[in-house]
C-alpha cells in the first residue's frame, strides 16, 4: 500500500469518527461478520493454556472473531472471560455454545492489593493468579489471526513470555536506558500520555540499570507459567505511584505494568513484526499473520472487517 493511499485512508476514517462516530463504525462491524455467529464451536481440548480477555456486551462479535480465529490455529487450551459487569445471560449463553466450558470471573471480585481498581488492572491480576499451573495468553477483542501463528505455539511450548511490539517497540531495554528516550518523545512531539510520564521516571526506580521494560502491546500478550507474582506486580505498582503520584490510577498503567512484567519474565521475547503487529496504515497486511487493531485505525478503509469476513469464511464448514 503506497503511504498517499495510506494517508487517505487514515483521512477518511478520521473523518468518519468525527462526524459519524464510532459507534457506528462498530455496528457496521457488526453487522458485517455476525456471520461468526454461525461457524460451528471451537473444538475444547484441555491443556495448561488459558486465553484470557477482559470483556464487555458489546464486543461479543469481534471477541469471537479474535478468539476463534486465534484458538483455531493453536487447537488446544480453555477460555477464561473476565466479565466487566456487562455480560448479560444472552450473552454468556452464545459464548458458552461456541467456546465450550467457558470460565468467568467477575472484575469487580478480583481483588486488587497495592495495584489500581480499574483500567484492566482486574484482567492483569487475573493474569496473574493463573500462572501457577498455566502458561495465559491475553488476548484483546480487536484482534485477527490471519496465518500460521508457530511463534506462539513454541513459545508455549517452551514455557517462554511474549509480548505484541510496537513501531518503538521492538526490543527488551533496561529501565534506565528507557527513560531518555521518552523524555525526548515528550520535548520533541508534546506526548503526554500516563505511558511515556510513568516511563520517564523509570531511571529513578532502584536497580534501574538490572530491571527491563519493552514498549509493547499489552493486546496481545503471552506470560509463562510461574514467571509472575501477584507481589511483584504490587510492588511495581507502588514504586511507579510513589514517583508519578496519583495519574498513576488513570487508563494505561496496566499497559505499563504488563510490559515491565513480561520483560523481566526468563527469556522473554518480542515477537516478530511485520508479522504479528499493531495495525498502521503503512502496514501491508500480507506480511502479518496477527494484527490488533488498536482504537485509533481501527475502522479505517474497512481492512479490520474485510479481515475478519475473510477468517469468518475460513471458519465455516466446507461443502
């Protein structure tokens, strides 16, 4: 895709999301593939694998695209659904029908300790608590598995943490080496996210220079069984609001805590873009296997349902 195109594209959804909005770009989305509803249910084989996602009613149809598109090509493993409060009875009757022995946990129940309520922290923890007898892939709604995902296979296999890169995220750094580089971001571009603020601080945590930390997607994320505890994820929790105060409570410091969790994880890695990427215009979707369409492309030019009609078609039984 020529970067012109990929800049109209960019133009057009930003567009629609401002006067049409995005609620009517998701009904369409909807609309489009509730096809998914009629491919036949995932075949459950147990195993000590979890793919665990935070939910909400209204992503009943892209979650089942991201799930069976994903589980499809793994074939092994159970669903668990942190269920945001929303889920209705309807709801939880489809999941159950094509996921097959579904566990819920509700978010408002976990418990959360020196970490923030809210945010996905509840998802983070729930992560947490399942480590130790599971290897867990979190996995966001807004996700498509497109081809062979074997990276994913052998890292489970190996026992071995992964997380989904970004375009300034593609390598596992130390945390004092982080914090310049962000502070450049925020005196270059005016980035003021929670992100880059809490990440500029991290050359003042102790042991700055041993601890890691990787820019990654907490979207799709794969934590090794054993290789996280619910104390090291209060206890960085704690270091980051003494030093950030209390943005630290805002929307994305599970992202942040995510990152520095599976970076410090034994033999962590990145995986591999272009093929498993966070969607941008400039990205051809033919070299990716695993795109997460983040908020900010997630309807632009159609591509995220043109995908998922594609996988939709995929997962429907051959005549």
């Amino acid at each position: 895709m020529s970067l012109w195109v990929a800049g109209k594209f960019s133009m057009i959804g930003a567009l629609k999301r401002r006067f049409l909005g995005p609620d009517r770009d998701r009904k369409a989305y909807d609309r489009a593939c509730a096809g998914i509803l009629n491919t036949p249910p995932l075949d459950i084989k147990d195993a000590p694998l979890r793919f665990l996602s935070m939910m909400c009613h209204r992503d009943i149809i892209p979650y089942l695209v991201a799930i069976k598109s994903l589980y499809s090509r793994i074939g092994e493993g159970r669903v668990v659904i942190v269920d945001d409060g929303t889920l209705t009875g309807e709801d939880r009757s489809v999941l159950d029908h094509h996921l097959g022995g579904v566990e819920y946990a509700m978010a408002a129940d976990i418990p959360v300790g020196a970490c923030p309520r809210g945010g996905c922290w509840e998802r983070l923890l729930a992560i947490v608590d399942r480590l130790s007898g599971n290897y867990v892939v979190q996995v966001d709604a807004d996700t498509v598995t497109l081809g062979a995902v074997d990276e994913i296979a052998q890292l489970y296999s190996a026992n071995q943490s992964f997380t989904l890169g970004t375009p300034r995220g593609s390598e596992i750094a130390s945390l004092s080496s982080i914090s310049p580089l962000v502070r450049e971001w925020i005196e270059d571009q005016g980035i003021d996210t929670l992100q880059v603020q809490a990440e500029a601080l991290f050359e003042q945590l102790p042991n700055a220079d041993e601890r890691r930390y990787v820019r990654g997607s907490a979207g799709f994320a794969g934590f090794a069984k054993g290789s996280v505890t619910r104390n090291q994820a209060e206890d960085f929790s704690q270091e980051v609001e003494a030093a950030l105060g209390p943005r630290w409570h805002d929307w994305g410091s599970e992202q942040v805590a995510s990152n520095y969790l599976i970076a410090n994880a034994p033999d962590a890695v990145v995986l591999p873009q272009p093929k498993y990427s966070c969607y941008q215009p400039n990205i051809d979707p033919t070299d990716a296997a695993f795109l997460h369409f983040f908020g900010t492309y997630r309807y632009d030019g159609g591509l995220y349902q043109r995908l998922s009609e594609t996988e939709i078609r995929r997962l429907m039984p051959s005549t």
